[in-house]
C-alpha cells in the first residue's frame, strides 16, 4: 500500500437496509438513493441549488424502490451518501467513482484527490455498502434462495439538451434474460414507452452493481431507469411502482416457468 487516507478515518456511512427478511424473490438496490453530502466533505464547492439536483442523486428512485419493495415483499438496500462523493455504482478505479465533473458541472470538491483521499472514500462508502449488498445476497443463498437482483435508478428528461424520448429503460449485465422480460410485460401492456438498454447500456459502464454482485453467481438480474419527470411526486412513485411490480414478478414466473420446462 502506497497511500494511506487522511482524516476521519475509520468513520463509514453503511447503507439503509429496509425490510431485511422480505420473503419476495427480488432484491432491491438503489445506489442513488440519497443526496447528502456528510459535514466531513463540506460542500464539494457546489451551491445548494446543484447539491439538490440529479447530479447529486436520482429524484424519485427511492421512492419508487420503496413502493416495489413493499409490493413485492422485497429486501431493500440503498445508499446513505450523495454520489457526489462516492457513486456506489462504479468501481474505485473508473472516473466516475469520485467524479470531477458531472454533466456540465465541475465538481470542485473532488479535483486533484490524492491517492489517499480515493482510498478513504472508497473504505468510507463503496466497500461498507457492497459488503452488506453481498451479505444480504450469501443470506438468502444458504437458506435455498436465488434471488434475482433489480438496480432502481432515475434519468433527466433532456441530455445536454437533447429530449429523451425513453420513458422507461431496462438494462442488462451480461445476462439479458429477465430485462427481456420485464421490458415484453413493460411493452404489452402500453402505458409507457419501455426500451432495452436506453438511455443507457452495459457499455457506459453503468451497470457495475450488477456485474460484481449478480452475474458472478448466475443470478438474475436487471437496472430500471425511468425518467424522473415521471416521478415527481409521492403519487407518481406509488403509480410508477403499481405498474412495474407486476411486470417484475410476472417476468419472474416466466423465467422460472422456462426453467422447468427446459431443465440443466
């Protein structure tokens, strides 16, 4: 080890687990749950006005996360720290780990980090958040279960003033099985305009939870972005999570349905 942290350390920031022994066959992640930029990291050098906006968080995620959990009866993890400082959903060597620019933003707070620094952060908020994502997933292994994990996130309705047209994505890792089938379920039944791997794919890098938690173990697994203009309030996130819960569950029952029809 060439570098060592500097300041706070040992301080962590675990995420919040919600209904830890939900009996439901999905495990529910929301990496940008939250904006709060903890008082050992100041402000990053950014007025309020940006550390409230989607660059800091995914608006409505959690909310809707939440929704499905309870529909689903579904164990819920999600992170307690702005992304900001630490995107959970990125490897602590990719750029976006610690951004120093988001968007259009430059981030002041994050230019120029030493070695050390990364590695605090990193000790701080990625490793406490996928080690207690990995223990929930061993839990339900040695108990029988193979849960399939599905990522909530949210997208901006314009990128760099560009409309997205998308209403609501479902991306893949490397298995693309049950966003297949979330995304037929999405499609049938007409309310949204539902695509596969849009605004975003496995290619941008995005889907680092999935890769290092599910597809290792085979476990099924999906990301959902839907486009935050469509969850702007508390009744918008129930809505949204009415509509996906039986797309998810129903996916579900096919895919397992397809598995004994075709056993190994």
């Amino acid at each position: 080890m060439t570098a060592e942290p500097t300041g706070a350390e040992g301080v962590t920031y675990p995420p919040v687990i919600e209904k830890a022994w939900g009996s439901g066959a999905v495990l529910l992640v929301c990496e940008h749950a939250s904006r709060v930029i903890p008082d050992r990291w100041g402000t990053l050098g950014l007025p309020e006005m940006l550390r409230k906006a989607h660059i800091a968080w995914d608006p409505g995620a959690l909310a809707v996360a939440r929704g499905l959990s309870r529909r689903l009866d579904a164990p819920l993890i999600s992170a307690s720290v702005s992304r900001l400082v630490y995107d959970v959903n990125r490897a602590p060597d990719q750029r976006g780990a610690m951004p120093v620019r988001s968007e259009m933003h430059e981030i002041p707070g994050n230019a120029g980090l030493s070695a050390g620094e990364r590695l605090a952060r990193t000790r701080a908020i990625y490793l406490p958040f996928h080690a207690a994502l990995r223990a929930l997933v061993a839990e339900r292994l040695a108990t029988g279960q193979r849960p399939a994990i599905v990522t909530v996130h949210s997208f901006t309705p314009t990128w760099f003033g560009v409309a997205r047209g998308t209403e609501i994505g479902v991306l893949d890792d490397a298995d693309p099985r049950l966003a297949q089938g979330i995304l037929a379920r999405l499609q049938t039944a007409a309310r949204f305009d539902a695509r596969l791997n849009e605004p975003y794919s496995a290619a941008d890098d995005v889907t680092h939870t999935l890769r290092i938690q599910a597809t290792p173990l085979g476990l099924a697994n999906a990301m959902l972005e839907i486009r935050n203009d469509l969850i702007a309030t508390p009744g918008d996130c129930e809505a949204m999570a009415e509509a996906l819960a039986p797309a998810i569950s129903g996916a579900l029952r096919d895919a397992e349905a397809a598995t004994d029809a075709h056993p190994a």
